[in-house]
C-alpha cells in the first residue's frame, strides 16, 4: 500500500513538474515572438541581428514572423 502511494506521489510530481516547465517554455516562446515582431516592425535590424538578440527563434521563424507582420501592414 505504501508503494502504490508512493509511486502515484511521485507520478503526480512529475506530472506537475512537467506542466509548469512547458508552460515556461512556452510563455518563455510568447515573449521571444512578440519582441521579434517589434523589432520587425520598427523596421531597423535584419533578421540576423534580431536571430542575435532573440536567440529562443531560428531564422526560419523569423522569416515567418516577418512574412506575417509585413502581410498585416
């Protein structure tokens, strides 16, 4: 009985664990998207130099990103 409650404690612990870390990283991604988009939109930096400050983007997404923003203006 002790195992079975010690191992769903621990299941339930990682289970949260691993919740909160995607949350983070995915907030952490949010962030990274919305500061590319300013910087895109102010129309002073390549993509280069933004990929240089926003490493959590590739340039791929980037490019993308840019495709979105300048469709939007």
């Amino acid at each position: 009985m002790m195992m079975t409650l010690f191992d769903d404690e621990q299941i339930l612990k990682a289970y949260t664990k691993d919740i909160e870390d995607s949350t983070a990283k995915k907030t952490a991604k949010e962030t990274a998207r919305e500061t590319a988009e300013k910087l895109i939109k102010k129309g002073k930096m390549t993509l280069d130099e933004i990929a240089d400050c926003v490493p959590a983007l590739s340039l791929d997404e980037l490019k993308k990103i840019e495709a979105e923003v300048l469709q939007l203006t």
